[in-house]
C-alpha cells in the first residue's frame, strides 16, 4: 500500500484557532461570550463548544445572543472531553473546519472544551493558541498549585475578580503566583464589570492573531503533565533537568 | 481481493478503538435505546438485533465498496468514483433515520480524514461526498489488504464494541460482564461474516432494519442532555 503525506494548509489561510480550557465553572463560556460581544463587529468569529452534556454551553452563547446562532456549534465527546480536545481531535477538526467553509473568511474559531479538570489541555492539531481559565472562586491557591494549562497555555485568564472580597481571595497575590508559576507568560485577570481588564483580553486576541497572520506564531503544547515543581522550595521550573530527583 | 501477509494486523490497528476517528463519540444507538427503556441487561440482545439486522447492512455494503475499489486498481479514477457512489446510495436507501445517516457521514468523512493522511485514497478522499461510513471502511479495508470476512468482522466488532464501551459508561457495571457480552458476540459476529462473505454487488446487500433502533436514533438528535452522538 503506497503512503502519502498530507501537509496543513498554509497557516496564515485560515482560520486562528483558539482553545478555551479550565475547570467546570471558571467561566470559560462567558468568556467567549464576551470576546464574541468585544470582537463580534470587527472579526468574523465563530464557535465550537464540547459541553460534556451536549448543547448546554452552545444553548447558552445562543441565547446571549452575541454571535449569529448558525455560527456556533456543538461537538458531543462521548462523555470523553479530554480525548476530544487532546488525543482523538477528529471531531472538534471537522466542525472548526465545517466553520470556516461555512462562513469564510472567518477570522478567529473558538473551541470551548468541556470543562474537564486542571490536566486538560488542548492539542496543537487542534488549536493555536489557548486560553486557560480559572477564577478567584476556586481558590486563590489554585494559581500557585499550577498544572500543565496554569503552566503553560499561551494565556491565562483569572477570571471574576470582582469576587475577589467576597471569597476572601487576594487578587494580585493570586496573579503574582499565576506569574510566576508561568516564567513570565501571559496572565489576565479579568472581570466583566473591569473595562480595562476586559480591553487587555481582546487587546491579546489581537495580538495574537496579528502574529499568528504574519506567519509567526508558533502552536505551543502545555503538555500533559503540569510543570516541574518543588514542593520543598516552592520553585517551579519546566526546563530539562539532567539529575534525578 | 488478495490477503496481503499485513492484513491480520492492520485488521487489528483499524479495529482498535484507539484509531483517532471520534468514534469515542457514538454509542451506535444503546444510549437513546436505554433512555427509551431498555434494561442494561438486554444489551446482549440489543447486539443480536444489531448483527441481525442494521450491522449486517453496513457490513455488506462495506465489503461491496471493498471488492469495487480493490477491482479497479489501475483505474483509480471518475468510475470508481461513481462505482462507490452507487454503493454509497445502496446504504442509504436501506436507512430510513436521516440522524443515523447523518451520523454515519460524519464517521465517515472521520475515518477518511484519519486513514486518508496515512494511505493513498485518492479519487475517494479529493470527491466531495459525504460517504457513509460503511463505503468508507470497505475502502479504507481493502486498501489495506483486507479480504470480505476480514472486513464484515471489523465492522461487526467496532459496532458491538461501541454499544459495550458506551453502556459502560451510560450505566456502569462490572467491565468484565461486558467483555463476556462482547466474547460471545462471536458467534453471531462469525454467522453475520459468512452471511455477507459472498455479497458482490449493491443488488444483493439485504435491507433488514430495525425499525425501534432507528426511531430511537430518530428521537436522540433532538433530546437534550446526550453524552454521545447517535
């Protein structure tokens, strides 16, 4: 049997595909809720969910009424969110792809995945970049107890800030350990009632898009794993280590 | 169609539930068959009336897309398209629930999506479709060197595993019980294989349906709160 290779589309051609990941009620739908209400006019968007219980998370940015319904979608994953958006990425592939035939040019996709727990992340065959997301609701200690996504999305978001006095939570503490958890990459706290934060988010969507159409972004994979981290010093790291420990 | 000496393990790699096709996403119709009632313990049955009647379709018609694309090796061109075309409708005709052929389109365009980066499977991969899944695992099978028993048993294993692993999660019981169910599906997997060995053309794919299974996979598109597809 003779093979083939078949090579992706040329980047810049289609679509930026970007990953909505995090825990069950972080608020990872309301946040392409509103980078569909912040972005709407000027891009063309569209939106695949992966609800664990099919249509909730579609039903929802429907009936926001942010986005044209037709141009959100949802991908039922057999009870298996992770293998949709990491291992198996058949089906979220062909609805992103059903996306951009349907209404091209579409500019950005957005793939939510159902809320799963702090290990999922999104697979570079299927997104370009991810946001992950977490909330002060949570614990302010989540940040700091990293994982792959805290580690090592492309962005991540520390949403419901504005919770922040209630849960007894202390915002910059939590975006201080998220920061360094992270080695300097992006970290965005946001909440809706938060003008400027709620700029920063769109302000880095565009960014990236910017790069990603230059031909210049690189997909990055947060990995499986969460970081490398020292419980006795607290000190994270994800670089190779030549000693064992 | 020639055994080719690889076929026993590609048989093994197509039928393994690991190939990334998002068939992690079908229950091959258990999940709307228990919300309509049935008991987790007629789910042996539930296999029988699958082999018996809508496996046994999809089966033939994917060893009648085998023998048209291993037939026309040199001719890989507008005719074999057609050719699978007509088979392609066979399938269709035979399907009364437009959700389940939905369903089966989108496996297909999947597992051609998946088996077309890996082998040739042009003109199948470059014409537009949609092809059902049968026509596309009947080709997929012969490309590797699958013969028609070959082929009619992976497709009779992949749908009795899909109904055993989807139960599994529906309605949890001891995973050994369901490997039992999927053991003894042997033998009306092998009677299936040999009733369909022999199928040459679209003419003689039976039409059995099973009416329940199709209205159930009917009512599942529209109910709320699915884990699975169809």
């Amino acid at each position: 049997m003779t093979t083939t290779s078949t090579s992706p589309a040329p980047a810049t051609q289609r679509s930026l595909r970007i990953g909505v990941a995090g825990p069950v009620g972080t608020g990872k739908s309301s946040l392409i809720a509103l980078l569909c209400r912040e972005l709407g006019t000027e891009l063309s968007l569209a939106v695949v969910t992966n609800d664990i219980y099919t249509d909730e998370d579609a039903r929802f940015l429907r009936s926001a009424g942010v986005l044209d319904p037709e141009r959100i979608r949802a991908v039922e994953t057999g009870a298996c969110p992770h293998t949709a958006i990491r291992d198996d990425v058949t089906q979220n592939l062909l609805a992103v792809e059903d996306l951009e035939r349907d209404f091209a040019p579409v500019d950005v996709v957005l793939v939510e995945s159902g809320g799963d727990n702090l290990t999922a992340t999104f697979s570079p065959a299927l997104v370009d970049a991810q946001f992950f997301v977490l909330d002060v609701a949570g614990g302010g200690d989540v940040a700091r107890k990293g994982g792959p996504g805290i580690g090592r999305a492309d962005a991540l978001v520390v949403n419901k800030t504005d919770l922040a006095p209630y849960v007894g939570v202390d915002v910059e503490q939590m975006v201080a350990d998220a920061e360094h958890a992270r080695e300097g990459r992006t970290v965005l706290p946001l909440s809706r009632q938060d003008a400027a934060s709620v700029a920063r988010v769109k302000a880095w969507v565009l960014s990236t898009l910017e790069t990603f159409r230059a031909g210049e972004h690189v997909a990055q994979d947060p990995g499986p794993m969460a970081p490398h981290f020292h419980a006795e010093t607290g000190e994270t790291h994800s670089h190779e280590h030549a000693h064992s420990h | 169609m020639t055994v080719t000496a690889s076929s026993p393990y590609l048989s093994l790699l197509l039928a393994d539930g690991r190939l990334p096709t998002g068939a992690h996403t079908q229950s091959a119709g258990v999940e709307p068959a228990l919300r309509h009632g049935m008991r987790v313990d007629e789910v042996p049955a539930y296999l029988r009336v699958r082999l018996a009647t809508v496996t046994e379709v999809e089966a033939a018609t994917a060893v009648v897309a085998g023998r048209v694309w291993a037939g026309s090796p040199s001719s890989r061109d507008g005719s074999l398209v057609h050719a699978l075309t007509e088979v392609d409708a066979a399938w269709r005709v035979r399907t009364l629930s437009d959700a389940l052929r939905e369903a089966s389109d989108l496996l297909g365009r999947s597992y051609l999506r998946t088996a077309g980066a890996v082998w040739d499977l042009r003109p199948l991969t470059a014409a537009p479709g949609p092809w059902c899944r049968a026509v596309v695992v009947g080709v997929v099978a012969a490309g590797a060197g699958l013969d028609a028993q070959q082929t009619a048993r992976l497709v009779a294993y992949e749908d009795v595993q899909t109904v055993v692993a989807a139960a599994l999660k529906l309605e949890p019981f001891d995973p050994g019980l369901g490997v039992r169910w999927a053991a003894d599906a042997a033998v009306a997997v092998e009677a299936l294989v040999a009733r369909v060995a022999e199928v040459r053309s679209t003419d003689e794919i039976p039409a059995h349906s099973a009416p329940l299974v199709e209205e159930w996979g009917q009512h599942h598109r529209t109910s709320e709160r699915r884990l699975f597809r169809a």
